[in-house]
C-alpha cells in the first residue's frame, strides 16, 4: 500500500511539474510573440501526462496482454499523448503564423474604452465618437467618457451624428431615433417613420439609405419637438451596403456591393464605378476612397474625377478586411482577429509598416481628423483611442 501510494505521489509531481510548464510558457496573446514552436512543449507535456500515470499503473493491474509490462505502457502512454499534444500544438502554432502574418507588432499608445455592449459600428465626430451595436448606442468622447443612448434598442443599423443640432441618430428599418449628444437625459425622439440602413451626415444633413429608396432629410428642431423634411428623394431598389460623405471634394459615395455610385451634396448623380469585387466599406480623405473587401482586401482608388474613379492601389496582406480608412499616405485596415495593419500607399505598391495587436478583434477602425486612431474591438467589447506613430523611415516606433 505504501509502494502505491508513492507511485502516485511521484505521478502528481510529474503532472504538477508539466502543469507548470504549460503556464509558464509565453501564449500568443493579444500583441505577444513567442517562437511558434509550441507544438514540441505541447508534445513533451502530453508524453508525460500520459506516459508516467500509464507507467506506473502497469504493475498495479492484473489485466495482462502483449503489453503489461511497466516499460511497454510508459512507452505506449507517452508515445500517444505526445501525439495528442504535438497535433495540439501544431495547431496553436498555425493559429499564430496566420496571425503574425500581416507583418510585424506595432508599438503604440492607447486608452481602452469599456463598452457594455457588443459594438457594430463606430462613427467619429469632432470630440468623440458614437458607437452602436447590438442592445443600443454609445457616445465614448476623446477623454474616454461614455455616455448611453438607445438603451434596449434592437435593429440598429448605422449611426449618424450632427454636431450642429447636438443629435445623434440611429436608423432602423421601421424608424429613424434621435438622442442628445451631451447631457444626462437619455430619452430619444422618433423622427421619421420609413427608417432606413445606411446613413450618413451631408453637410448637416441625413442621407438616408432605405429599402426603395434613397432620401436627403434635414432634421429641425422646433418648439413643438424634432422633425425632418425631405429636401431629394430617389427611387432606388438596390442595398446600399455603405456610404461616406468626403467634405475635401464635396462628394458623397454609395457602394452598393461591387458598385461605387458618387452624388454631389443635392443628391444629383454624378458617376459610377464597377468594383472587381463585391465591397463591404467605403471610406473617403481627400480625393482617395478606401474601399474594404474581405478576403479580396483593400482597394484605394483616386476620386479626383468623380465621374470615372480608378483603382491606384490593391492590398492583399490580411486574411479578412473588415473595414478600412486612409489619412494621408497610411492606409488602417481593421483585419479581425489579425489586428490592424498600417500601411504606408504612397508609393505604387503598399508596405506594412507593422499591425496593431493590443486587441481581441478589430472590426472597425477610423482616422480621426484630429490624428487619433479609433479601433473598435467587437470581441473585447471596447474601443481603442490610439496613437500611431512612425519615423522618417517607415518603420514601426514606440510611444509609452
């Protein structure tokens, strides 16, 4: 009895010690990096995890076979949780080349925002940002201050704010839902009843994309309460997957999946263009638009004929473009789980100057025009105010 029980002593000792080093060893967190060779200590733990508890039970069971020997089934166990843990591993290992693949960590500055809700998109304006997702909206401001709107609202689509009439606004497909930017009060109004999905804030004005149509709505503010009056409506019975107002140019831009359309500030139509691929964003700085599609990655194109827009640059490096936003010569692309990717285009082809990890999942990303750097990080359920910085160079530098 004795003998036994310091078989299983020493077996304790071998699974604490392997325990120990599976803690100890670096994991591939959120902007941490270790060697990729994880697979090796995966399988070194699965060997004697298995192989020491099977090595000493061999003498204390009475079944006997071609294989009942202490040796043989210390051998047989490590040989089969070493397997285990390499194929384990390897897999860890994979997860972290795909992730590092984008090019290498960038050192930068940030505040983390909390939200207490799952985000879906982000909207900057001048002093913060607002941030909708699913269960209501927030308005985070450059000092890190929250403030909740739209509490329980479900269905919420885009969000737009009007600094001029200290609105926010959340489109739905059965109404349009105005709140107070600043203050405590949280109630909001409904201002129009036909609702809508994308939107977007045309020189103080909304530019509303509903089902059948499309509508420029400016929103007064009365003694009696809000409403809108319709200045342009169009027929239009095509999903309007994004839209940007560029203020530089004076032109707003609707992609409807491979299509980009541009209308002047009157909604007057003034061109198109045929995407290769079907979009999921289109964001505008300058006469540039940034157009993100997923696994086809980013296209820049040059918007200074907005009749005819040409495609000057392609960038593959991510796995998944979600989103992505130009401000001078840098290029954000918000990837998902691979962070965001920096990209200097002013050249003819894109460099990666390094990938912003400091986050679970990026799924939004903004160019502030005040030079921050907003990221939204749908898993991690907060938003990053970030600093980027880089030298002469182009390459990656830190700023603690």
């Amino acid at each position: 009895m004795h003998q036994i029980q310091r078989r299983w002593k020493v077996a304790s000792h071998v699974l604490l010690v392997a325990l120990l080093v599976l803690i100890a060893v670096p994991r591939p967190a959120t902007g941490q990096e270790y060697t990729g060779k994880r697979k090796f200590i995966y399988a070194l733990i699965g060997a004697l995890a298995v192989g020491v508890p099977a090595y000493i039970a061999a003498n204390e069971s009475d079944f006997s076979n071609f294989c009942s020997n202490r040796t043989c089934m210390g051998f047989l166990g490590a040989s089969l949780g070493g397997a285990v843990g390499f194929l384990i591993g390897s897999e860890v290992d994979a997860s972290y080349e795909r992730r590092m693949a984008a090019g290498p960590s960038l050192s930068y500055t940030y505040e983390s925002v909390p939200l207490d809700l799952v985000p879906d998109r982000l909207t900057w304006f001048p002093g913060g940002a607002a941030v909708a997702g699913v269960g209501g909206a927030r308005i985070v401001f450059n000092d890190g201050s929250t403030l909740s709107r739209a509490s329980g609202v479900r269905g919420i689509e885009d969000v737009a704010v009007l600094p001029g009439l200290d609105l926010l606004v959340l489109s739905t497909f059965s109404n349009l839902i105005a709140f107070p930017v600043l203050g405590d009060t949280a109630s909001g109004a409904v201002i129009d009843e036909r609702g809508g999905g994308a939107m977007e804030n045309v020189n103080d004005r909304l530019a509303v994309a509903s089902l059948d149509s499309l509508r420029l709505l400016r929103v007064l503010a009365r003694e009696e309460g809000l409403s809108v009056e319709e200045l342009a409506g169009i027929e239009h019975r095509e999903f309007v997957t994004d839209m940007i107002y560029a203020p530089f140019s004076g032109v707003a831009w609707l992609l409807l999946e491979d299509l980009l359309v541009s209308y002047s500030p009157d909604f007057e139509r003034l061109g198109e263009f045929r995407l290769p691929v079907i979009g999921r964003s289109v964001r505008a700085d300058g006469s540039r638009l940034a157009v993100a599609a997923g696994s086809s990655g980013v296209y820049v194109l040059d918007a200074r004929d907005p009749k005819q827009p040409r495609v000057v640059l392609h960038y593959t490096g991510v796995r998944f473009a979600y989103t992505a936003d130009l401000a001078g010569d840098r290029l954000y692309v918000a990837a998902g789980p691979e962070g965001v990717v920096l990209i200097d285009v002013s050249g003819a082809e894109p460099v990666v100057l390094g990938v912003a990890r400091e986050m679970r999942f990026a799924s939004d990303v903004v160019a502030a025009d005040d030079g921050a750097i907003w990221i939204l990080d749908r898993e991690g359920r907060s938003v990053q105010i970030a600093d980027f910085a880089t030298e002469a160079t182009g390459e990656p530098s830190a700023r603690r």
